[in-house]
C-alpha cells in the first residue's frame, strides 16, 4: 500500500531537484494558485509576479522611510551649523548667553528658551543668566548624565522661563565640561505643547547642543 505524500517531502523534493520543471513544463503550465487578492485563481508565475510585487512595495516604502528620515537629518544638520556658527560670531563674552538661547529660538522653534550659571567669573556676577539658583537645582543639574524630558513638575527651573505659568512640557540639559561630576548650569527649553519634550523622545540631539553650549559658555567661568 503506497502511503500518502507529505507536503513537506513534496517540498524537499523539489528543492532537491531544481530541473524538475525544466523537465516537466507542462506540470508548471498547470499549476493554479488561488490570490489573496479578490481570490482569483492564477498560474504558479503569475502569483510570483504577485510576491515578487509585494516584496517591490515594501522595498519602496522602506526607501521612502530612510530618504524622510536622512533629510530630517539634513535639515538638523544644517540648524545646527547655522546655530554653532551664531557662537563663533558672538563679539563678546557678555552677549554670548543672549545669542545662544535667542539662536535655538529662532533656529529650531523652541517657544523658549534661557539658562543659568553659577560659579562665573566676578565680572558677570551682575547678569541675569547668573541669578541666584537654589541648592536643589544645583544637586539636581548635578544629577542629569543626559537631558531631561518631560512634563513640568513645578520645575524651579520652569520659573526662569517667560509665561512660566503656561510652560506644559521641558528639556533640561546640564551643562558641564567634558565628563565633570558637577554641572556649571542649566540650559532649559520649554514650550506650551505637552507633547513638545516627552520621556520617551531622543536625546541623542539635546546632548550635542548641551555639549556644544557647555564649551562656548566655559568662557565665562570663574
């Protein structure tokens, strides 16, 4: 008694022997394979001109995604050249902080934008970017390895931003030298939109901009 086939044995056999349908053409020519597109019935080559279709889409779709993405890429690149370059132009030290959180306003949209540092040099002990900040902030920029994001939990650091009252969401960014224990200051962006800093965002970005800010404002450090 000959025992049923298995499809799977079926299956080995043919990819064991790719000449069969070479040898067999007029079994291709026969074979019909429902579409599950509208069910239609259609021969083997005709469903892997379908697959192969298929395959084509999410192959451009994937292209699609990567050509969006590197020129979002682009564009931040380019920001942050105009941005870097506003530092190298600024004409004194004094002007420095203004150029810097003006910049990240105009240049990448932030609603608002402004910083604090401490341990400045005694000529810039007057300025506002060198107001007094409580102990707790400090402790807390000292604590921040990466930018915060996220909801304003009555964030003292909130409170040194225009319209603090409407201030929903924040990216606070340390700012220190290289891989210093303690921070200098704080470079904090806030905006109206809870959605703008979330927890769950990127922070790869931010961490250039605070390394970058950290450099340029070193000068003004006692």
């Amino acid at each position: 008694m000959t025992s049923p086939l298995d499809s799977n044995a079926v299956a080995d056999y043919l990819l064991n022997n790719p000449h069969f349908f070479e040898e067999h053409a007029e079994v291709l020519a026969q074979v019909k394979l429902s579409s599950p597109l509208g069910g239609r019935t259609l021969s083997l080559q005709e469903r892997q001109m379908d697959v192969m279709r298929e395959k084509f889409k999410i192959m451009e779709l994937r292209l699609a995604e990567l050509i969006r993405i590197g020129q979002e890429n682009d564009q931040i690149t380019r920001k942050f050249h105009t941005w870097t370059r506003s530092l190298l132009l600024a004409r004194n030290d004094v002007d420095l902080p203004h150029t810097l959180t003006t910049g990240l306003q105009t240049t990448f949209a932030v609603p608002h934008v402004t910083l604090r540092l401490w341990g400045v040099a005694e000529e810039f002990a007057h300025t506002w970017f060198a107001a007094p900040v409580s102990a707790d902030s400090r402790i807390f920029s000292n604590g921040l390895t990466t930018p915060f994001c996220g909801g304003n939990n009555d964030f003292e650091a909130a409170s040194w931003l225009e319209d603090a009252p409407s201030i929903q969401s924040l990216a606070l960014l340390p700012l220190r030298l290289d891989d210093a224990p303690e921070a200098f200051g704080l470079l904090v962006l806030g905006s109206s939109d809870p959605h703008r800093f979330t927890s769950d965002m990127a922070t790869d970005f931010l961490t250039n901009i605070g390394q970058t800010a950290s450099a340029a404002l070193s000068s003004l450090l006692d």
